[in-house]
C-alpha cells in the first residue's frame, strides 16, 4: 500500500489527518506490519486530553504491546469504538476504518512539525 500523500505522518508511526478544524490520528501500514497481528487496542476516553510526544493509548499484538505517541495535543472528541470488538481493523484498514481518535486540537496546534508523506517513506525505507 502507498502512503497517503493527504495525511501527515510522526516518526512514532502515527498518521493524522486534518478534518475541518479536528484531526483524525491513526497508525500507519509501516506500524501495523511491523507490530504483526493487532489483538487489543487501549485508547483514552472523550473529553481527555492529550499531549504531544507523550502516551495516548496502546495496541496489543501477538508479538508485542506498544504505545501510541500523540502527534499533537488536544482533547478527545471521538473514540473508534469499533477498535474495542473488532481490533484486527488496524491490519485490514489502518487509514480508513482503524482511525483511533478525533481530536479537538490545542489553541496554536499546527501540523508543521510532522512528515509529509514522501519524508515519511524516506524514513521507513532507510535513507
């Protein structure tokens, strides 16, 4: 799967996505082929906040357990619920139906210091 070039990336693998003033944080296909097969998704509760660089959540594969690293701060408007019954959706879907949060961001929160698509690919490659 490409990288999709509308979305901002982190170097923890998270992906977000701008959404009329909100953004949509999820994970990437890089993050979920390297993690192996998602069992348990952990995500904070709406209305909590989130600050960048720190732990938001987790995700549990067969292989290992993982932190999400917030990519920006803000408040929690949305959780994927679906997440909780269906947590193989981040292996199937990780940039449509796995989105994890929505968030409400921080006054001043821009997305500027996140990659875009192409200096993402660059990392994962290697280069």
């Amino acid at each position: 799967m490409t990288t999709p070039t509308t979305l901002r990336y982190s170097k923890e693998h998270e992906w977000v996505k701008e959404e009329n003033g909100t953004y949509r944080i999820g994970i990437t296909t890089f993050a979920q082929d390297e993690l192996g097969d998602i069992v348990f998704v952990e995500l904070p509760e709406v209305g909590e906040t989130i600050k960048a660089d720190e732990p938001f959540g987790n995700v549990e594969s067969v292989k290992t357990v993982s932190e999400l690293y917030a990519p920006i701060s803000g408040k929690v408007i949305a959780v994927n619920e679906a997440l909780e019954d269906e947590p193989e959706l981040v292996n199937e879907s990780p940039y449509e139906d796995a989105w994890m949060v929505v968030v409400e961001p921080a006054e001043g929160t821009t997305l500027d210091h996140l990659m875009t698509a192409e200096a993402y690919d660059r990392m994962t490659s290697g280069e």
